[in-house]
C-alpha cells in the first residue's frame, strides 16, 4: 500500500467516525437538544427546594403535566379532572367538607391545597401515604371514591388524541405514552405551582406594612405561649413555622381523644400505634381561601380553629408534645389575640399565584 492510499484510508475511517459520532450525539442527547428547562420562581423568599434529579423540570414537561391535571378522561366516565377537586382561585381545593368523586360518592378527606410541593419531603396526603408526587398522581385516577379509572384505558384514552402524541413526543422524546410518563409529567406541573408572593412576602422585603393587628398576629403566631409571661404567644410557629409555614412532618393536634379517633391517619400507612391520628401538618400559606378545615373538614371558619388551639384541643395518646403544654394551660388568647392573628393568616393569600395563569386551564 503506497502512502497516497494509505492517507485515502485514513481520511475515510475519520470521515466514518465523525458520521457515527455526529449520529450518536443526535439520538443520545434528543431529549437535551429539544426540551427547554423550566426555572422555578420563588421570588427568593422560599428555601431551596428538594427537586427529583431523575425528572428534571422542562417547559414541555410541565405544560403536558398541565394537560393532565385539567383533563376529563383521566376519569371512567369523562366528567371528572384533577382540577374538579382542586380549583386554582381557592388555592387548589374545592371547598367541600369531603370531595366527591365520579359516582357522586363522598370520599374520607377534605382536599388538600395545591403549591409548594417540592419542600414536602415527608409524603403526600393527609396520611403522608405517598411517598413521591409521581406516586401520588397515579392514584386519585384509580381511586374507586375519586376517578375511578384504570391506567390502561387512560392511556388508550390519550393515545387516541393527537394532542397527546404531540406533547409526550416534545416532553419525552417520543410519542410513547406510558404509567410512568404520566407520572412524570404531572409531577412536574405539581412542583411548577408556588405562592411566594404574598403580603407576608412583600411585607419581609419591605415593599408593604402590616397594619397594628396583622403586626401582633404575627408576633403571637411566632412567640411560644406561656401564660406565665408577659410575651405570651399562641405557639403556631412549632409545626406552621418558617417561610412554607408548615414543618410537612405529620402530627396529632388534638382533634380527639383516643376513644374519639376515627380516621387512623399515618396508623394506616406504618400500622404503628403511636402514629394513630396523626395527619400531615398544612401549610398555612393561603389559608383564608380553604375552608373548611382539617382532614375532615370539621371546622368551617378560622375562629372556629383559633377557638380549637385556644381551649379546645384535647388529649389522647399520641398528641404532640407541643400540644400539652397548650392544653395545659389553654392559650389564654384574647378575643382581639385571635383576631390579630385571624388578620396575619390573611396575609398569607397569595394573588400571583392564585391568578397566574400559567397554572389555568391550557384548553381554554
Ligand atoms: C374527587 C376529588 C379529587 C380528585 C379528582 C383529585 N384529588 Fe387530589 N386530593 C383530593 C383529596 C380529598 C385529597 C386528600 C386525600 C387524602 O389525604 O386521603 C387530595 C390530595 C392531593 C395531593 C396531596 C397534597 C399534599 O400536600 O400532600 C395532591 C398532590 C393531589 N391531591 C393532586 C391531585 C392530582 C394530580 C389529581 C389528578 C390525577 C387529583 N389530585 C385528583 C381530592 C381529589
Ligand atoms: C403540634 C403541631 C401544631 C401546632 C402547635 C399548631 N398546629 Fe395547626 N395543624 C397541625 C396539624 C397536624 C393540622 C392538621 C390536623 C388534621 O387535619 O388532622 C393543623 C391544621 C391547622 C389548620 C387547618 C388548615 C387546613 O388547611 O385545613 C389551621 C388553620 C391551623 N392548623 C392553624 C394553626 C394555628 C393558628 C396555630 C397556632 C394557634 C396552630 N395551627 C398550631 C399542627 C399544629
């Protein structure tokens, strides 16, 4: 071989390797090349969120899990979505002492307000009993008092909509549609959905003033009680505390006494005795707009919770140690005490997020 053909070789190996490369480069990374990433906007006010490293938040990703979240035939007879139960100009709830599902039939819970996901490290549902967001999306479709249908004609269900093909094929790389995926996709739009815009926000930046009574609710909600004291306080802060205004631990707050204890809570999920009636602790972001409150919707206004922290929690054997020395003593709060602090928890609604309307419904 003279070296004119040597070099002939040499130039067409390299001319195959940079095509193979070039080829390789175009199928492994066509999820990178195509997806956009999506950045979550907490206006600085919230702590660095707990984001899954193997579902990385994209533009196509979130607006699919947006899709789903609205969509009809999620449910066996097509008349009900995610967003039936969980409607954004009340942060997420529907306002029912128990939610309904397809049948007409009353389910065990009141639903639970939609943002702030990503900082719940400690489950989903009242009962924490999902551990991921993917996790928990997949099951109110399922659930036999909520959507009550199964995965498989969801999926046929959606493979039949070129809307779907489209979206998947953007947020996945192909067109594939799969339990997993829709999973997926919904966790994302899930995570996408924060309130950090509130008073209280703008407030702890200097750009609003609390009046007299939203200043002392604040202090009382952030202050330990002890009546002893002159600086007394109704010890919310415990469990509601810091900028997501819950700790998302679960907890018993003194609803019932042990022989009163219907709905096992956490009990259900780890069969442990000492975690019967303990339900996860909600944030109190936005709490104005969704009443009623509790897990069973049993108190309709927030003077009615004040009056239950106030004087009416009561013991049982699995309340939470910051709870007996509440009820001990009572909190000893004024009428105006509750007040003020009824006048904080309004400074806690959100309209950015309630209005955003990158959380509505995409098909209308
Ligand atoms: C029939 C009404 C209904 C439907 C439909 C429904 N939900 Fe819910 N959702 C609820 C109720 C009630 C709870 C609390 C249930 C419990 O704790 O057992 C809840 C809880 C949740 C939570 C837990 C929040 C937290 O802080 O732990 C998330 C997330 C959620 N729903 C998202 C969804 C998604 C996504 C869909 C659609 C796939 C959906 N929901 C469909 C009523 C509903
Ligand atoms: C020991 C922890 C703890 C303390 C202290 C505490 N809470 Fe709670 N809070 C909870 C738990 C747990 C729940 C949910 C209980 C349930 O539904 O079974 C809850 C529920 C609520 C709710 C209902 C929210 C909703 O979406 O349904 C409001 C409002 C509330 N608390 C306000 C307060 C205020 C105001 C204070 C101070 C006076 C306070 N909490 C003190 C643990 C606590």
């Amino acid at each position: 071989m003279n070296s004119q053909h040597r070099s002939l070789i040499i130039v067409i190996i390299a001319f195959i390797t940079c095509i193979t490369i070039l080829q390789s480069c175009k199928t492994d990374n066509n999820e990178v090349a195509t997806t956009t990433p999506y950045l979550l906007n907490t206006n600085g006010n919230l702590p660095q969120p707990l984001l899954p490293a193997d579902n990385p938040l994209t533009e196509e990703g979130v607006q699919l899990g947006r899709m789903l979240f609205y969509e009809n035939a999620l449910s066996r007879d097509g008349s009900q979505a995610c967003a039936s139960c969980h409607l954004q100009a009340t942060a997420f709830v529907d306002s029912l002492k128990l939610s309904i599902g397809v049948q007409g039939l009353e389910g065990r819970r009141n639903s639970m307000p939609l943002f702030n996901l990503a900082w719940h490290n400690k489950g989903f549902f009242w009962d924490g009993r999902a551990k991921t967001l993917r996790e928990q999306a997949l099951l109110p479709i399922q659930d036999e008092l909520e959507m009550d249908e199964t995965l498989d004609k969801v999926i046929n269900k959606l493979t039949a909509k070129n809307n779907y093909l489209d979206q998947f094929e953007l947020a996945f790389g192909d067109a594939t549609i799969t339990e997993e995926r829709i999973g997926l996709a919904i966790e994302q739009f899930m995570i996408s959905l924060v309130s950090a815009d509130a008073k209280y926000d703008k407030w702890k930046k200097e750009q609003a003033t609390f009046t007299e009574s939203e200043l002392r609710g604040y202090q009382l909600f952030f202050t330990e009680s002890n009546p002893q004291a002159i600086e007394s306080g109704a010890d919310c802060f415990h469990c509601h505390g810091g900028d997501l205004f819950t700790n998302a631990h679960l907890m018993n707050n003194g609803l019932d006494t042990d022989a009163e204890f219907t709905d096992l809570g956490l009990y259900e999920v780890t069969g442990l005795d000492s975690d019967k009636a303990k339900f996860k602790v909600p944030s109190l972001r936005n709490v104005a707009l969704t009443p009623p409150y509790m897990h069973d919707g049993r108190f309709e206004t927030l003077t009615q919770v004040l009056n239950h922290y106030n004087s009416g929690a009561k013991e049982s054997s699995t309340l939470d140690p910051n709870m007996h020395a509440i009820i001990e003593n009572g909190l000893q709060l004024s009428e105006q005490d509750m007040a003020d602090i009824i006048n904080f928890l309004h400074t806690l609604t959100d309209e950015t997020y309630l209005n955003n309307p990158a959380y509505s419904n995409p098909f209308e």
